[in-house]
C-alpha cells in the first residue's frame, strides 16, 4: 500500500469511473511574456505562440508534452535534449514528417501534428 496522497493519474486508471483529472500544470514558462505572437495550429487547436521561440519549447509552456509515440511500444515520447539530438521531439509540420521541433522557430501559419 502506498502512503501519501494518491496519485491522480492513477487514481483515474485504477477508478475508471472518476472524472479524469484536470490537466497537470507545467513546468515550463515563458522568460520573455512581451514577446510578439503569432497564429498557428497544433493538431486542429488554434495557438497564439512567440513568433522565433522553438516550437519544442513553446509547446511544453502550453503543456503539451507527448509529440510522438515510440516505434515498438507506442510509448508517448517528448523533447529530452531540446539540442537536436535525441529526435525524442518529432512531429510533422506544414506536412513534412519527422521534423525536429527543438530545431524549428515558430513562426505565423504553422500547422503542426503531434502523435504522428
Ligand atoms: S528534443 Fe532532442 S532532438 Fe529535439
């Protein structure tokens, strides 16, 4: 038995009847709140993100946190390196698949989907 307070992720899995549990707060914020926005879309979501900042970085201030699921168990991944390396932070962007989201500027117009 587990001391404490329970989890609520999984309190939810383990009580499939109780709400599910609003959505974790994140870690991440933005340093330069006066920074200009543009418009883009993440999987159909309208978004106003800091036109220039990484898309990885932009989407974590706004919780999204898995951005593709693993070859060989479908495990949710996210950005790691935030450095170009891991490829942990993929996603398709204006249709082109595979593109390192801690390498690319966000900029007005994107259209981004994640879990691909
Ligand atoms: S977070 Fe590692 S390559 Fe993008």
């Amino acid at each position: 038995m587990l001391a404490g307070r329970p989890n609520p992720r999984l309190t939810c899995a383990l009580y499939p009847s109780s709400p599910a549990p609003a959505a974790p707060p994140t870690r991440f914020r933005r340093l330069d709140p006066d920074g200009r926005l543009v418009p883009l879309t993440v999987d159909g979501q309208a978004l106003e993100l800091p036109e220039g900042m990484p898309l990885a970085a932009a989407l974590l201030t706004h919780g999204f946190d898995a951005f593709h699921r693993s070859v060989r168990r479908a495990e949710p991944r996210g950005p790691w390196c935030l450095m170009g390396t891991c490829l942990q932070c993929i996603a398709t962007v204006d249709g082109r698949p595979q593109v390192r989201t801690c390498r690319t500027p966000v900029a007005a117009g994107m259209v981004v989907t994640l879990g691909s």
